[in-house]
C-alpha cells in the first residue's frame, strides 16, 4: 500500500494522469466535431409559405431550395383546383437540408360519395346528415302529405335519388318535404276553356297538381290550346278533392 501511494506522488505517474486526461479530451473534443460535420448543425432553413400557391409553382420552390416533397389531395368545392391549401412543417419552420415537406392539393375531380338515408327524416335531421357527408341542400318544395317538414323525396340534377347511389361530394341535394296539409280536401277549379298555362297558375292555386295533358285533334299551336276536358271534375256527386291530387285534362284547337 506504502509502495502504490509512493507512485502516485512521482513524475511518471502524473505524466500518465496528463496523457490520460488528454485523450479523453482529444476524444470528446473529435466526437464533438464528427457530429457536429455529420448533422450539419447550424446548417438548414425557414420552410417557405406554400399555401395558395400552384402545385407547379410549389414543387419549383422546393427543389431549388433542395428541400424533397410529397403530394396529398383533398377536394374542397369552393377552392380552386391545383393549388396548395395546407403544408407540413408550417411556413417559416426552421429545417435541415433534404427534409421532405408534406403538401395537400386541392383536387379539380371530386370524389364520389354514397347517398345517405335521408327519407322520412325531419328537414332539420336530413340537412345535417347530406352534410356530414359533403353535400348541400339545394331548394325545397312542398307535396300534400300528412307529415309536416318531413322529406319525403330527394331530388339530383331533378331526378329522384336514392339510397346507396352514389353522386359526386359537394352535390347540390334538392328536398320534397311534406305539408302536413295532405288530409286536407279543396273545391275542384272548372278549368274548361283555359290554356294549359292559365290552368297550372290555377291549380297551384289551389294546391293541386297538373295531371295527364292528352291533346285532341289538330293542334296548330299549343300555347293557345284550350281545355275541353278535365278529370275529375265538379259535379254533385264529387265537389272536393284532397290537396295535392292530381288533375287531368284534354286541349284542342277547336272553338
């Protein structure tokens, strides 16, 4: 023990210590360097603002700055197509050279989307449900029925459209809602010598519907056609109608 603590008070021993405590500091003092050479620290760059401008445009800036990309696409109907709306990092983001930059385009195509079950809904529940799914109610009418702003058909394009079938996102969806009026009855109108015009400013009137148009004899001009016929029509035995019935009638030339 005497012989070690000797040691440890002569020349050789604390040459050693300084040889030893200088290569860990050598060591330490590369491997500060090398890591600092290998990550480049210090060395990057503020990601620049993308958004709203054109995909070609984008991926220019990009590459010139030597920054990578990748695409992704959304469809959002009021923005215009081929255009940057969202980006990852965010502007002025501080990053390294070569790190990729996450880009969202707005899409021109917009994707499909299956019709939801909508009917016998309220018109408050149906609006909710066609928007959860990227739609928007269009306009609205009313039919006779006993349900009252119940939607009884839904209309694409003026053609009915179902369940399961699908349409393009962002479609404008047009709702037949119920009246709540449909046990209703009103006086049947005397159409017989009015235009098919007159009578469906008539019959709207009345809340009724235009039935069968059938056309009798020669017609040379349609527009002045009178009705001779009409079914059903006022007699003794049969005086009202439900609301929303339907009215057919015949036209013809003759005077």
């Amino acid at each position: 023990m005497s012989n070690f603590i000797a040691y440890l008070k002569t020349e050789s021993f604390r040459k050693t210590l300084l040889a030893m405590v200088g290569t860990i500091f050598g060591i330490l003092l590369i491997a500060f360097f090398f890591l600092r050479f290998y990550t480049k620290h210090g060395e990057g760059m503020n990601v620049p603002s993308l958004k709203g401008k054109s995909i070609e445009e984008a991926t220019s800036i990009l590459e010139n700055l030597g920054l990578r990309y990748e695409l992704d696409s959304v469809y959002i109907m009021d923005k215009p197509p081929g255009f940057v709306i969202e980006q990852n990092p965010d502007p002025e983001t501080f990053v390294k050279d070569n790190r990729t930059i996450y880009l969202t385009v707005n899409t021109s195509k917009a994707p499909n989307v299956n019709f939801p079950e909508i009917e016998f809904k309220t018109l408050r529940e149906a609006k909710a449900i066609i928007e959860g799914y990227g739609l928007k109610l269009g306009d609205t009418s009313y039919r006779a029925d006993v349900s009252r702003d119940v939607v009884l058909e839904a209309l694409f394009g003026g053609s009915k459209i179902r369940f399961g079938e699908s349409i393009p996102r962002g479609s404008r969806i047009d709702f037949v809602l119920g009246d709540g009026r449909g046990n209703e009855e009103i006086a049947i109108p005397d159409l017989i010598g009015l235009t098919k015009d007159e009578a469906l400013f008539s019959l709207k009137g009345s809340m009724l519907n235009l039935g069968s148009v059938v056309f009798e004899g020669p017609i040379t001009d349609s527009t002045t056609a009178i009705i001779v016929r009409q079914s059903p029509f006022m007699v003794d035995s049969l005086s009202k109608v439900k609301i929303g019935t339907p009215i057919h009638i015949v036209l013809s030339n003759k005077q």
